[in-house]
C-alpha cells in the first residue's frame, strides 16, 4: 500500500450535499474549483455545451445525471435570462437552496415577486470579486478568498437557509456581509458600476490620441483604466438592470466635473484655484476611507525601487527585505518605456519605510521616492 501521508489534507466543507453551479463561465466555474478543492459534489449546467464541456475538462464539476439532488443551486448567469433561471431551478429543485451571484439583486428579486414565483428558498447573493477576462478558462479556486460576499435576506428567509449560503461564501474564503437588495444595488452602483463607465469614458479617449501622447502613459493611467477591458455586452446589461442608481451617481458625478472645468476656464479668477484644491482634498478623503488589507483602515507608507529588467531581480528584492523583517504590504510594479529598468512601488507600514530604504541602500539598490 502506498503512503499518502505527504499529501495535503482536504479542508472539510461547510456546505453538505450536492452543489449544482448553472453557468459554467468564470463566477460559477471558480466556485466550483472552489467546492471540489473541499471535496464538495459538484454538477455543472450551462446553456452553451462547448462551455459546459471546457468547465468540466478543466475539472470545475461534473456533468448532470438523472438522480442528482442538489442540496444548493447556485446560478451564474447573465443579468438578462438570471430572473428566468431562477424560477426554473426552484421549480426544478425543490429540496434545495437557490441562491445566485449576480452583481444587481433589486430588479431580478422584483420580477420574479411579478411573476409570483415561491421564493421561500431563494437567498439573493454577490461576491464581489471578478477578473477582466471571462470564462471556463480563466476561472481560478481562489477568486472570492478575502472578498466581499454580500447575501440579501428578507423575512422569509430561513435561518437554515440563510446558513447554507453563508457556508458557501465562507467556504470559498468569503466574507459573508449582509445587505438588503436596495442596500446592495446602490453600493455597488457607486464602487463598481460607476467606476467601470468612468475608466471606460477615459479609455475611449485614447482612440484618437496621437501614439506619442501614449507613450507617455504611466502607472497611474493604466491602473485608471485597467477595468475598461471589460466584456461590453455584459456590462450593458449590468448597467441596464441598476440603472436608476447608477445616474443617480453619475449626475453627482457630472456636477463635480463641471465645477473644475469652470473653475479651469479661469484658473485665475478668484476662488478657482481653491475649487481644484478642494475636489483633489475631497479625494483624498475619501481614498481614506477606503478598507486596507484585509478589509482594515490601516494606511501604508510607500517605497519606489528601481529594478533592472533581468531575471530573479524581484526575488531578490523581496528575499532581501525578508530578511530586513519588512512586510511587503501591497506591490505595484511600472516599467520605465526605453529604460532597462522598473520601478516596484512597495506599500509597508509607517514604521518599517526607514528601515526598508536604509537596509536597501546598504545593499545596493536605488530608491527612486518614498512618501514617509
């Protein structure tokens, strides 16, 4: 008999049963790594038989047999047929929690009371988590880890059935937050939605622009901008079905814009340069407050070190502040265009920048900023 015992031990699951994951893109097949990764039963279902087959070749689950009785349905699909879905499964299962993962909870939840389907077993849910590209192929276990997960109860909501999906999200490194579907579609019209229409508005500037104002393109303009690689057909519905607070933001927004641009017209006219001054103060109050690592509100100082370009360099910058007993908080890394070198932004907390940078020098690397 051969001796197993190096193998890694399997972490036991929270959620019991089956799980039948509808969808097989990038949500629903990184839940089911996830699952599979606790030993957890899974079964795929997807419109699409070519996605359906890639998730499964990729081991994201299994295909549906006959005698499948999912204790959980968990359907991630897109926000236009999500309604549809919905009602099918808890027609279809009736012994199991259906819950779902899509990133507007009101207008669903309002179609589906329209259409006077029993939603006794239905918990709405979203984990906040997500990558640029889609599908089977780019699913990884280990999306949701340290993610918001938010679930929307109601008052027909079981505290068994409540229980089940919290299991869910905290099997897969989730942090389960409890948000009412109103709650949730106005949070994330400002976080998320908003957000994904201004880098895309900025992008689409660039269309036109001349290669030589894009070589200049920093850090900063690419990490403005990274969200507007986004699939535009999913985004149209995102934005469609969370539309009303999403202008809500927008005009807030569209205000702000105009008060800067009035104050740029004249930047010498009495009161502008204070306008500017105060939109750029605001946002710094409000990065602020932003949660930090972990989901705390600690702020960390930065360190900018020049790296060549070669091979192992940045292993040896991170052994070397290892031994330094610098923690590397947070990594950025730019690359200088024409140069043979980058430049890696290190976030560390207050207390560790001087030790950082004089035990760096010491060895021999160039400190290009710090902001202590």
């Amino acid at each position: 008999m051969s001796d197993d015992s190096s193998a890694p031990a399997r972490v036991a699951s929270r959620v019991q049963g089956t799980v039948r994951i509808v969808g097989a893109g990038l949500l629903g097949s990184s839940v089911g790594h996830a699952l599979r990764a606790r030993g957890v039963d899974v079964v795929l279902a997807d419109a699409s038989p070519a996605q359906l087959r890639l998730a499964v070749d990729y081991g994201a689950g299994r295909l549906p047999a006959a005698d499948d009785r999912p204790a959980l349905v968990v359907v991630a699909v897109p926000p236009d047929v999500i309604a549809d879905v919905i009602q099918r499964e808890l027609a279809d299962h009736p012994e199991a929690v259906v819950t779902d993962v899509a990133s507007v909870k009101l207008e669903p939840l309002r179609e589906l009371r329209r259409r006077g389907a029993d939603l006794t077993r239905y918990i709405g849910s979203h984990p906040l988590a997500g990558r640029e590209r889609g599908g089977a192929i780019s699913a990884r276990a280990d999306i949701f880890v340290g993610r918001p997960w938010v679930v929307c109860r109601d008052e027909e909501t079981s505290a068994a059935d409540l229980a089940v999906v919290e299991a869910l999200a905290l099997d897969l490194g989730a942090t389960p937050i409890e948000m009412s579907p109103e709650e949730h579609d106005r949070a994330v019209a400002l976080v998320s939605h908003v957000p994904q229409i201004v880098a895309s508005l900025l992008a689409g500037r660039f269309v036109e622009a001349p290669d030589e104002s894009l070589r200049l393109a920093g850090q900063g303009v690419r990490d403005t901008t990274r969200i507007a690689a986004s699939a535009p057909e999913l985004w149209t519905q995102i934005l469609g079905a969370n539309a009303a607070p999403v202008v809500d933001v927008l005009d807030r927004l569209a205000d702000d814009l105009s008060a800067v641009s009035a104050a740029l017209r004249e930047p010498d006219a009495a009161g502008s340069r204070r306008a500017v001054a105060d939109a750029i103060r605001r946002g710094n109050d409000g990065v602020d407050r932003l949660p930090g690592k972990h989901g705390q509100n600690r702020r960390f100082e930065s360190v900018v070190v020049m790296v060549d370009d070669t091979p192992g360099q940045l292993g040896r910058l991170f052994g070397e502040l290892g031994e330094l007993e610098v923690n590397v908080e947070d990594l950025r890394l730019e690359h200088s265009p024409g140069a043979q070198f980058g430049l890696a932004e290190i976030s560390v907390v207050p207390g560790a920048v001087r030790r950082a940078v004089d035990g760096l020098q010491a060895r021999g690397w160039k400190i290009a900023s710090t902001n202590d």
